[in-house]
C-alpha cells in the first residue's frame, strides 16, 4: 500500500482520524499536513494533540501568528503554521531541528512552504475539499517508520468503519 485515501464527512470525523493516528505515533513522528484554507489541517491536529498531550488539546488553534505553538504532554507537540512563510529563513531562525529531530511530534501545517528542510522520514497528509462538509485526506509514508504508521493506521481505520456497518 502507497497510500491511504480516507473519506471525512464531518469535521468531527477528520478529528477522529487525527485521533486515530495520534494513537499509533511514536515520539519524534513528523508529520507534514498540506492543502487548502479551510480543508481540516488543524481539526485533525486537534484530534492528534487528543490522543499525544491531552491535557493541551483545547488549546489548539491555527498558530497562524505565532508560527509556533508547544502543546505539553507526556510526548509534547509541536504544531507549526508557514502559511505565511516567504523563506527558509524564518525556519532556521527559529531553530527547526531541534523540534523536527527532537522528541517530540511535529505537526506542520502549509509543510508545502518547506521544500528542502521537510524531513525525508514523514507522513504526509493532504487534504481535498471536496463538498461543504467532505473532505478527502490522503496519507502517505516516506521512510521505515512512517510506512508502518500509515500501514496501521490503514488497518485501524478498517475495522472502526466496519463496528459502524
Ligand atoms: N469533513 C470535515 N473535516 C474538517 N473540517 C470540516 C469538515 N467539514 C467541515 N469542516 C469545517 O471546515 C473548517 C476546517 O477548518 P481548519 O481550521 O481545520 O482548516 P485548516 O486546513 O487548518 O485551514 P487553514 O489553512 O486556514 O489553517 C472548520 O470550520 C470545520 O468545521
Ligand atoms: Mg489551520
């Protein structure tokens, strides 16, 4: 399996797969989240934090000013925004790998913006508008660790759509 193609109908739905994959992560998991305004990048974090730093989860918000926002938990979580980001400049500044690299789990909204400081191990999730409430979500592994997540996931995903038919 390259890739997993998930369908959301809702945006609670988007959060339970964030919720989902949060569960399957292991510390140091970087995860590049791409696609539209508005397509569901930081619901699904807020599904992620959940699961990885609950105690943080109600703090999750678009770090669209910020660039940055730490959620602390057992694992913390880093839950990056370069939407507005215009080089790669600002990354480095801001010291990226000890977060990328570091323990924690990266989540990167616009990951798009990052061409050469992207991570080779990641997950890349993309999401598609695809009707008022639907969006398709794709997911794909590029390293050891990040297959075996997407693989899981996969499985994961299975077997709670089949308790619900
Ligand atoms: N299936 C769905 N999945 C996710 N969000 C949905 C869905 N259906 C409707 N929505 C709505 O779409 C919006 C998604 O907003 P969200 O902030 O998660 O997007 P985003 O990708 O982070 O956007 P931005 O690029 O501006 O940061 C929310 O208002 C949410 O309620
Ligand atoms: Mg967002």
């Amino acid at each position: 399996m390259e890739q997993l193609q998930l369908t959301a109908g809702s945006a609670g739905e988007t959060e339970a797969y964030g919720r989902a994959l949060g569960s399957l992560l292991n510390p140091g998991c970087f995860l590049a989240l791409r696609g539209e305004l508005g397509g569901g990048k930081t619901c699904f974090t807020r599904g992620v934090v959940a699961v990885v730093a609950p105690e943080s989860a109600h703090l999750v918000a678009s770090p669209t000013y910020a660039i940055m926002n730490c959620y602390e938990g057992k694992v913390p979580v880093y839950h990056f925004d370069f939407y507005r980001l215009t080089g790669d400049d600002d990354v480095i500044e801001l010291g990226f790998e000890e977060y990328f690299y570091g323990s924690g789990v990266s989540v990167v909204e616009w990951s798009e913006r990052l061409h050469e400081l992207l991570p080779e191990d990641r997950l890349t999730i993309s999401f598609k508008y695809t009707g008022d409430d639907q969006r398709l979500i794709t997911i794909t592994g590029s390293g050891a660790g990040s297959t075996v997540i997407m693989v899981r996931l996969g499985e994961k995903v299975a077997s709670i759509k089949k308790t619900l038919t």
